[in-house]
C-alpha cells in the first residue's frame, strides 16, 4: 500500500520537535522504506518520533525522521514494541 495522510495525526510537541502517530494497515518494513512518507514532507522533521501502528498486524513500531530535504524523507528501521501478553 501507500502513505495515507489520513493516518498520520501530530500529538505534540515543542522546541522544533514533534511527536507523531501512524495508523496503517502496512507492515512496518513499507512505513520504515525510504520515501514512504515523502508526501508529510511539509509536516515532518528530523528528529520527529513516529509511532506507527499497524491494524493488520497488528504491532506498533517507534521511527525518528532521519532525513528531510523537503521532498523526500527517510524515516528510522524502528523498534517494535511487543503487543503480547503471557500473563
């Protein structure tokens, strides 16, 4: 699939730093390609923190903006945050 704007929502942020949240049904390795998110180029920054949350999966994976030249952005491998419960 493809970067939908609709699933990207800022949460906040300050001092030139924002925190994101990405809802998707990609798996993290489409959401972590370079150029995934190149149409928030207007919206995100380096050093943005990313939480992307896949419905299909579903897992939640933590990404920083690495690069941003205004018209292509790269985006952290990220780390997964387990969803599991063995209690």
């Amino acid at each position: 699939m493809a970067y939908a704007a609709s699933g990207l929502a800022r949460l906040g942020g300050a001092n030139g730093f924002s925190l994101w949240h990405y809802k998707t049904a990609d798996a993290k390795a489409a959401v972590d390609t370079s150029g995934y998110f190149n149409d928030a180029a207007n919206m995100l920054n380096v050093g943005d923190v990313v939480i992307s949350y896949d419905t299909a999966t579903p897992t939640v994976t933590l990404m920083v903006v690495l690069s941003n030249d205004g018209a292509a952005v790269d985006v952290s491998d990220g780390t997964a945050i387990s969803l599991t419960d063995t209690d």
